[in-house]
C-alpha cells in the first residue's frame, strides 16, 4: 500500500484543496505515494492542532494572516517543511519551530528582481515629483513653474543608501548603478573588500548613511532589532532634500514620526508599500496629507504576477525536493 503524504495548507484565504494539489500535479510523479492536501482556512483552533499532528508539509499563509504560534509550532511533530510563500514569515514563531526541529523556509529570492525593480522606479516618481504632476495635470491645472520651484532631480550624481544588503538589496545595488550614483549600504554583516568591489558599494554605519545619502531604502525583514529602527531621531538625521522608500515591512519605521517629517519638511518625500496594519485603517497617519511628496501603494512591490508565479514554483520545488528526502533550501531558522 503506498504511503499518503499530508500537506496542509494553514492559510486566511479559502484556496480550494483541489486548486493547491493541482499545483502539484506537474510534479507528482516524482514522490512516491499519494498527496493529500488539506486547506485550514476557518477552521476549529483544535481542529487546526490536530491537523498539524499529522501533516509532513505545512504551507504558510501568505497574507499572514493565520499566525503560527508555538503550540502549533510543537504541534508538528511529523513535519520535514513549514513553506512560507513569500519573503516575509513575520508571522510565525520562528524560535518555537526552532525547537521543535521544523525548518521554516521562505522565497526570499522569488520577488527580489520585482521589489528591486519597484524601489528604482519610486525613487525616480519622487524625484521628478511625477504623483503631484499627475494629478494636478489632470484636474486641468498647469503647475509647470511651482514644480520647477519646488525642485525636481535626477538620479544620477546622488548618493543611494541601502539599508539592508541581502538578495533584494543587492538587485536595487545593480539596477542603481547603471544611473551613475554612489552606493551605501547598511547590513548586520559587512561585505568582504573583494564583495563590496563586485557589488560597488561602500559601508556605512546607520547613522553615518542616514546623513550621507539622498535616497535611502529599506530592505530587511521585521525583527525586534528592526522594529521602528527609522523613527524620528533617524528621520531628522537625514537631509532635507532627501527620500525615503519602505517597500519591506511597516513596523520598520515609526509611521507617526515620518508622517510629521513629510508635513514639517524634515525630507523632501517617502515612497511607502507597507503598513503596520495592512489594510491601514482610515485614520492612519500617512493617509489625507496634503501638499507633501508622497507614493502610497498597497503592498504591490513584491507581489505581481511575475513574482507570485516564481515564489509558487519555487515554494512547490522546495516541498517536492523534501518529500523526496533531500534537504530544504532557503531555510531561516536552522
């Protein structure tokens, strides 16, 4: 009798069990055994603990949504993959997987290129004040002089600061390059001399980059160290003529503080992606500023359709890969 591998999809969102093992299907023939998928969504907490008892694969949620605690972390006592399909597991308690001996991958680098690629273009919106000009030109108003007033730039000639240096930093670090700036950057760990000279970066301490740079933008995942690690002291370091774009997670900046820095004119402009609370409520402070250069988009940096479609094939290749025995990629907490 062949074996019956479990995997359970423990997400907000109701994706039929049907559509999810459909995904597997161009690989099915690769694992022995049958695949059951089993969809969490709205589900009893006990049911949901009983579930992950005997479940070899667990799917995160991508809206993050459905945490995973430490009792459902303990709860997995068959699991060889917990799959996170996204870059971000803010969600789930990595520790407790940690002790319980779960692997929690992501795919980190599925959406690098998209996240990369929309950085590059918020910073040139900014500059060029392209969201002002939209919409005063379609109301039928031409605001040609106050915009050449109030100053718009190139990208070329400044200086961009990366704050964070992993897969997604490093692809804004090569896109940046080819418009003639001068690359800073800020990571946990620094580059060797031999890495910096590839990537064509120089390292800065925090606050030394805050105050050096034109354009800063932020690309590392939410931790308790990251946590409104921009928040106003760090704002009012930067330089008035300055940008700032989050496209990485909300709590990373102190929303209340930046939203003051856009209306006091600590910085010339911010692009932001992403909230604390996702949808933001009607009373978020970054929402209805008047006259202040701003881009507010709706967590769209890392998820359009190129990108989904590489994180869900990544995410299916990494499952089989284990289902086959062989070792997780993309593992953060091992």
């Amino acid at each position: 009798m062949s074996e019956t591998r479990k995997i359970i999809v423990a997400s907000f969102s109701p994706l039929p069990a049907s559509f999810i093992k459909g995904l597997f299907a161009p690989y099915a023939s690769e694992v022995s055994g049958e695949l059951e998928v089993v969809v969490l969504y709205d589900k009893p907490r006990e049911e949901i603990i009983r579930a992950l008892g005997e479940a070899d694969i667990v799917i995160g949620d991508y809206t993050f949504k459905m945490k995973i605690d430490s009792e459902m972390c303990y709860a997995m006592k068959k699991v060889k993959l917990l799959q996170q399909p996204s870059t971000g597991y803010d969600h789930i308690d990595i520790d407790a997987c940690r002790k319980a001996g779960v692997p929690v991958a992501n795919a980190g680098g599925a959406n690098a290129v998209s996240v990369a690629e929309y950085t590059v273009m918020a910073a040139l919106i900014l500059l060029k004040r392209i969201v002002e000009a939209h919409e005063r030109t379609t109301k039928g108003e031409w605001p040609q002089w106050e915009l050449m007033q109030k100053g718009t730039f190139d990208l070329e000639g400044k200086t961009w600061g990366i704050i964070g240096l992993g897969r997604i930093g490093r692809e804004v670090a090569k896109r940046v390059r080819v418009f003639g700036v001068r690359v800073l950057y800020y990571d946990i760990k620094k580059l060797s001399e031999e890495e910096e000279k590839s990537l064509g970066v120089e390292y800065r301490s925090l606050h030394r980059l805050l105050r050096e740079s034109d354009i800063v933008s932020l690309h590392v995942p939410l931790t308790d160290k990251t946590r409104h690690m921009i928040s106003e002291r760090e704002l009012r370091m930067m330089k008035p003529t300055s940008i700032l774009i989050n496209p990485s997670r909300g709590e990373i900046v102190d929303e209340e503080a930046l939203a003051r820095a856009l209306s006091e004119g600590w910085i010339m402009g911010a692009a932001v992606d992403v909230y604390s609370q996702e949808p933001p409520p009607p009373n978020h402070p970054l929402l209805g500023l008047k006259n202040v250069n701003i881009l507010l988009t709706p967590h769209i940096a890392g998820a359009n359709t190129d990108a989904r479609a590489r994180i869900i094939e990544f995410s299916i290749r990494n499952i089989i890969n284990v289902l086959k025995g062989e070792k997780p990629q993309a593992v953060v907490n091992m």
